[in-house]
C-alpha cells in the first residue's frame, strides 16, 4: 500500500500542497487559496476528464456494437462452440471483460485526486483555527446547521444536479452517480472543511461546464493527422521524443545524480540502493503525471512544441551536468565547501544566459532538419539507457552500508586501546579533523574551561605558527602518519605507486618503526582509504599493531540512541535539480544551504554522526585505562568532530556535552564569523580539549602522566582562524555576520593545531614562536625510541631559520584527483604563516 501511495496519491499531494502554499503568499487567505487551488485543479483536469469521458465514450459504442452479436452467440449456441464464438469475437474487435471497467474510468480518475487532496490537508497544520467567513475551523467539519455538518450536504446536491445535467447518460448511469454522490456523503461528512470546499467546488466547476457557462470543456478533435497537420510518422516521431525526453530528464534528476551521491557513502545515508530507488518513486511518478498531462493539453498540430521544449530541458541539464558545472567543491554534509562560488555575485550571461542558449542552439540546430529529426528517438533511447546503466553501475558497485547496532558491545579492541606502560614510554598521537590551530588563542583564557586552560595543559607547548601540509585531508593525512616524505609534491615524484598504495604506504610508516622499536601500537579511527592489502604490505612483519581504519558507531549505543531515521529523498531531488541546472538557479535552491528545508535527512545524519564520534571520543578518553601493557605503547587517534557539521552545544548538560541541530541559533546556518570565528566551529573543540584534560587527569591519577609523550595535531584548519584574519586583513579580524571564506584570509586552510608534552615534562601551558608543519609529527612521535633510519631525529623546532614550508590547496575527494596523482596548487611559506609577502604561489601540479 506505501508504494501504491508513493506512485499514485504523493505526486498529486506534492503538486497541492506546492499550489496551495504558493497562492498563500498572494492571498493571504486560508480559505481564498483553497478556492484558487479548486479552479486550477478544476482546469489542469480538463485534459483528464477529456480522456476519461473518450474512454467510457468508446467503451459504451463498443458494448452498443458487440450487445447484439453476444445476445445471437447465447441464442445459437451453448457450452463450449458458444465460448470460442464469443472469444473470437473478442478478439475480432481486440476486446477483453476485464476492459469493461473503463466504464468507471471516470470516477476512479477522481480518487487519487480526492485522496491527495485529503493528505495535502491533513497535513497542512497551519490551517488549525484558521476561519472562512461563516466557517470557524477549516481544518474541522463545519457544523453549520445547529451540529449538522452543511458542506458535506452541498456537496452531495451539487453532485446531483452535476449528474442530472450531464448529457447522454442512460437511466443506469444516472442511478449510478446518485449512489456514488451518496457513497461520498458517507465517505466526507466528517472530514475536514478545507477538503470539502474544494471538492465541492470541483463539483461546481463541473456543473457549469454541463449548464454551458463560459467554462467549457474544449471539444473533441480528430486526431492530427486526420485533420491535414502532421503525418502518421512525425507524430510518432515527435511522441517519441518528447517522452525519451521527459524520461531522460527524470531518470538524470532523480536516479543519477542521486546514486551518485549515494555511492559516495552509503554508510552515511544509512540505507541501501533499494531504499534510495523506492524514496525516489514519488519524484519519477510526480514528473510522469506532470509530462502526460501537459501532452494531453497540446492539440495534435502543436505536438511539436513540448517534444521541442522536452529536448531543450534535458540538453540543458546535460550542458550543466557534464559541460558547464559549477565548481564549488565537495558537499560536506549539505554545505559546499566552496561556498563562497554559490553565495558570491553571479554573471547573467556565464552563469545563466550561455548554458540555456548552448542547449537552445542545439536544439534548434537538431529540429531544424526533418531527416535529424526522425533520428532523434534512437539518439534519446541510447542516451537514456546510458544514463540507466551508470545509475545501476552506481547502485551495484557501492558498498553495502552496516546494519545497525541494537545494543553496546565493547569491540574487541578495546583492551589494546585503553592499556597502556607504567614503565615504559606511552606515545599518544590525536589527530582532530579540520581543528583550527588560531583557536587555542581564545581557549587560553576563556573562563569555560573550570580549573583553566593554561592549568589543564599541563607540561604542553603549543606551536601556533604550525603550517598544514595541505588543505584537504586526502591530501594532508598522509604528512601525518608518514612524514614529509608525503607531502603531495612528494606523493606526485612517486607517479608510478597509485594514490591509494602511497597512502596506505603512509599509514604503515608510525606503526612500523615503533614496532621494530618494541612498542605495542594501536592506530584507532580516520584511516580514510585504507587498503589492507596495501597497509599490511608496507607494515612489514611487525606482530604488536592493532589497526581499527574506521570505529564508526561501535560505542554510540554506551551514550546515545541508536541510528535515527532518515529520509533523504527530497534531499536526493533537490540536489538532482540544482546539479541539472543553471549555475543561477544553483543559487536560488541551494539557498545558503537551506536547500528549501530539503535537507533534514542530512542534518540527522550528521546528528548521528557527531553522537557516534562523540561516544567513541569519550570512551576512549573518559572512560578509564589499565597500565597492563607489558612494553611501551604507541597509539593514534582520530576524531572528525572539530569537522563540519558542527552539533556540539555550547554548554554542557547534566555534566556531558549536548548534541543539537544548530548550536549558534543566532546565524542562520554555521557559516557565520562572529567575534572572528565560527562560533559552532569553537564549542566542538573546545568540547574535545575537556575530554582531553579529563584523559590527562586519568594518566596523571595511575601515575603515567609523567612517563607519557603526547601530540594533539590537526590535518589542517578552517578559515576561521582570528590569528591568520589579522595577518590577511590589515590586523583586523572580520566584523559579525562576516560570511565564510568572503574575506581576505591565506591560500587554502593552513592553520594546523600543534600542541606537544614530552615525557617529565609539567607546568603550565607554554608557546613557542617555531615554525611548524603537521608533518613533523612522526619526527616527533619517534623522539623516544633513539634512532631511527627514515627520519633525521632531529627537533623540528630547533631547525634552522627562516625555515620554508608549504601548503597545498586542491580537491578534498579522491575522485577529484588522478589515480596516481594528486591536482593541487602548492603555496610556499618562508618563515611563518602569518606574513603574506612570505607567502608566494609556486605553481600548479597534477
């Protein structure tokens, strides 16, 4: 029955609701809009009851024609010679029994528009306590007669009066649409007052169509080629092409693009390519009904123009697919994260005139030649099977997404995580996702850390001119785990290793060396693009490493609900929509990211994602350690929850973190500046330094604190960093309400946390002028193990001055990128990050 629903009742539902509301903004009237919404329901059914009044014409000449040859078969013969006569003459005239319910083709037309009206209103909440005129509710029956219900009543006269007027009905089918007319009194009395005022009016409508006032319905033709107007073959060619258009255009809109986005990370949508398929069938069914509609409008000469206007639609939207997209870089969450391209001025010609005119051009070009033109279907038909065959090939090759957990389970490794030395060296690396290094200059002295910042950082030196390697984490991680070495210009000299083995090369390079060095090693979380194969190949022998490439929702059930449940299809249609058309349109259904409120399946998905990270984030830092291990430890981390979406609250409730839809309500969205920074951006670090300084009270407590080197590194910033704002921007930081990345700041996203405790190592927090890269991590990681042969142990620090760095600026998905080759933008920086005439662009690679 839901899927019945999807196909036949949500379409017309969408269209009434989308009616109604949009006459709302010109009324201002509950009950005015429901009238307008009547006449031009009345109007847009005139083509249907066109159809409906042909097909039971037909159906009663063709009864009229078989009545008397059936009655001389019955007379003439009997048993099985009367059978075969009587299915021979049904196929004489290509008849079936079951054909006789186009008899009522009429009055099942109206049900699905009866039914889609009743949820449209159903669901309309602001018509609640909404009068009309004599009326007190429209969203409650009338009671107008002293509790008698009236509507319901005038409905039912005026469905009469309709039947009594209607010409060339027979004595039965007059009886019939009295019992009908009845059957809805039953059905309606008690409904909703909104929904009989329409209703009733359709039924007016009608009558005055029967009384041959100036509505009337537009007389039956012959069909075009009859009539002298176009022949047999470029009617059926011009069918063809409209409809190979229209479904090429859905299939674009509301498969491709949607399986597209879909297969980029099925976990996160937290569904399968059915569930996908079947959210998106009241979109193909809704454009379906449309298209029929519309062609049924057309008079037979004028077929040409919505074949015409078809073609042109879906030229267009593969001009802005696939010829002219907009490059506003990866969707994280349902924000781009080059925003600034979609918010910022847009050129009328560039970005609307020269896409519609290319598909213009090329249409005319194509319907100006009639021997083109009969081409076209096969054209259409091939095109639309590619587009069928990427969308399955999407669909088939993504992979399964997890079931979801109904209860906690400790995964089993646990125990290596949570274990540390009491004797020997425990290295502790926490990689925090899109931390922005600026920000700790606020934490200092922010008075929401109780004991103090400064305090809480016992023994750390913080590094806050430290350069990331890049601005993307597919292309910075790597520096991370590997070293210099891996930088992106690095990473490109190696052309003939793939992009995934040098990552997973990069990802074995901590691990290996401290093993060879006798540490138990635990890498837990972020290991995007991992490849066993590729890793373990690169580890070498080492036995003690523990490696957990993505923890997901293992621990969201210690301290949250479970997987919400999402509806992501009108999400997937909006962006199907805004990715077929005009980089101006872009804009209006992007809507600053709003997506006209179509994105709450992807705001609970990212509410599920931060609960996840959230629980996995305070188990491991707050939930107790052992001191069991029996040699030193070497663990890394990762977290996204410093990433965009941001859902932490700014306080805490009942002693932990809250996790809310939008925590700086004051800005519409969370990609605002205020007092320098992106206020939602701050609470969710801030929220991981206090789970952090609990860990170090937890280390402290069983006496590692002391015997425990620890690195707090991000793989690069956000562009919300006040301390890079000033050195950009004439030494101001942006004024409020400054949107994101739409004034002054660095090339790419280059301001990295670095924050570093070595071993016997106390007091308060300390800040060191040294110019740093998030890629001297493994340097100083490795400090405690001697020697080693892949790294100068030398302190980064202490290096010589002006020391040179770079940061690369190129794409943040894999896809974006060659298969053995990053494409980037490197930028060099001579000394520090916070002088722009020492920052120079050196160039392009790919």
């Amino acid at each position: 029955m839901s899927l019945l629903y999807e196909i036949f009742i949500l379409p017309i539902e969408i269209i009434y609701r989308a009616i109604y509301l949009g006459s709302l903004q010109f009324t201002h009237n509950y009950g005015l809009s429901i009238l307008v919404l009547s006449c031009i329901s009345a109007v847009a059914f005139i083509p249907l009851g066109r159809l409906a009044v042909g097909t039971q014409a037909r159906e009663k000449k063709l009864q009229m024609i078989m009545a008397p040859q059936l009655a001389r078969i019955r007379k003439e013969s009997k048993g099985a010679e009367r059978q075969r006569r009587i299915n021979n003459l049904y196929k004489r005239y290509a008849y079936h029994p079951l054909l006789a319910v186009r008899s009522a083709f009429g009055v099942a037309l109206q049900i699905p528009f009866l039914t889609g009206a009743y949820y449209m209103i159903l669901g309309l909440t602001q018509l609640q306590g909404q009068p009309c005129l004599m009326i007190p509710d429209l969203s409650r029956p009338d009671g107008l007669l002293w509790g008698v219900n009236a509507l319901p009543i005038i409905m039912t006269v005026v469905n009469i009066i309709a039947t009594l007027t209607t010409p060339g009905l027979t004595r039965k089918d007059t009886l019939q649409a009295i019992i009908i007319a009845f059957f809805f009194l039953a059905l309606l009395y008690n409904a909703a007052s909104a929904l009989l005022i329409f209703w009733t009016m359709n039924n007016v409508f009608f009558l005055l169509q029967n009384l041959r006032l100036p509505i009337r319905l537009p007389r039956f033709r012959k069909p075009g080629f009859a009539q002298g107007g176009m022949n047999t073959v470029m009617a059926a060619t011009m069918r063809s092409v409209y409809s190979l258009s229209c479904a090429g255009l859905a299939i674009l809109i509301f498969l491709y693009v949607p399986f597209q986005s879909y297969a980029s990370d099925p976990n996160f949508f937290a569904a399968g390519p059915l569930d996908v398929l079947l959210g998106m069938v009241r979109y193909l069914s809704l454009t379906f009904f449309v298209v029929f509609v519309l062609w049924l409008w057309f008079p037979a000469r004028a077929k040409t123009i919505p074949a015409f206007v078809a073609f042109w639609a879906l030229s267009l939207a593969f001009v802005d697919l696939f010829v002219l997209p907009g490059h506003f870089g990866a969707l994280d969450g349902i924000r781009f994260l080059r925003e600034a391209a979609l918010t910022g001025p847009m050129s009328t010609f560039r970005d609307g005139l020269l896409p519609v005119l290319l598909a213009l051009g090329l249409t005319a070009l194509l319907f100006a030649f009639p021997r083109v033109r009969l081409q076209l279907p096969r054209v259409l038909s091939i095109a639309v099977f590619s587009l069928v065959a990427l969308t399955a090939w999407n669909a088939l090759t993504a992979e399964e997404p997890e079931q979801a957990k109904t209860s906690f389970t400790p995964p089993a490794y646990v125990a290596d995580m949570q274990s540390y030395s009491r004797d020997g060296e425990n290295v502790i690396v926490v990689v925090m996702d899109m931390f922005t290094g600026g920000h700790i200059e606020r934490m200092l002295d922010d008075p929401w850390f109780t004991n103090g910042f400064r305090k809480g950082m016992d023994g750390f030196v913080w590094y806050p001119d430290t350069v990331s390697m890049a601005d993307a984490t597919v292309m910075s991680l790597p520096s991370i785990y590997g070293g210099h070495a891996y930088s992106p210009a690095a990473v490109n000299a190696r052309r003939d290793v793939t992009l995934e083995e040098n990552i997973n090369s990069a990802f074995a390079v901590m691990p290996r060396n401290f093993a060879a060095h006798g540490y138990d090693v635990c890498m837990i979380n972020g290991l995007e693009f991992f490849n066993r194969d590729f890793y373990e190949r690169h580890l070498g022998t080492a036995k003690n490493v523990t490696t957990v490439p993505q923890v997901k929702d293992d621990f969201q059930l210690k301290y949250h609900q479970g997987t919400s449940l999402r509806d992501f299809s009108s999400f997937f249609a909006m962006l199907g929509l805004f990715q077929a058309s005009p980089n101006i349109l872009k804009q209006k259904i992007y809507d600053d990211g709003n997506w006209h409120d179509a994105g709450d399946g992807i705001l609970v998905a990212s509410m599920d994602a931060c609960r996840a990270g959230d629980a996995f984030f305070r188990f491991a830092f707050t939930s107790g350690i052992t001191t069991d291990a029996p040699r030193s430890t070497a663990k890394v981390f990762y977290t996204m929850l410093s990433h965009y979406m941001w859902h932490y609250a700014p306080d805490l409730k009942d002693g932990q973190p809250e996790i809310v839809a939008d925590p700086y309500p004051a800005t519409e969205g969370q990609l605002f500046h205020v007092n320098g920074l992106l206020p939602e951006h701050y609470y969710a670090e801030r929220h991981l330094m206090r789970y952090l300084m609990i860990f170090f009270d937890q280390l402290k407590k069983a006496g590692i604190y002391d015997n425990t080197r620890i690195i707090l590194v991000s793989d690069h910033g956000e562009s919300d960093s006040p301390m890079v704002e000033r050195a950009y921007n004439d030494g101001k930081e942006y004024p409020d309400g400054t949107v994101f990345q739409t004034a002054p700041y660095a090339p790419g996203r280059p301001h990295a946390l670095l924050m570093v405790k070595e071993p016997h190592r106390r007091g308060e927090l300390r800040i060191s002028d040294a110019f740093m890269s998030s890629a001297d991590v493994p340097t100083l990681a490795l400090q405690g193990v001697g020697t080693c042969d892949e790294f100068e142990m030398r302190d980064p620090a202490a290096l010589p001055r002006p020391r040179i760095l770079t940061h690369a600026r190129g794409g943040a998905r894999w896809s974006e990128h060659k298969e053995n080759a990053y494409i980037f933008e490197q930028f060099r920086m001579e000394g520090t990050l916070f002088d722009p005439a020492r920052c120079t662009r050196e160039g392009a690679y790919r």
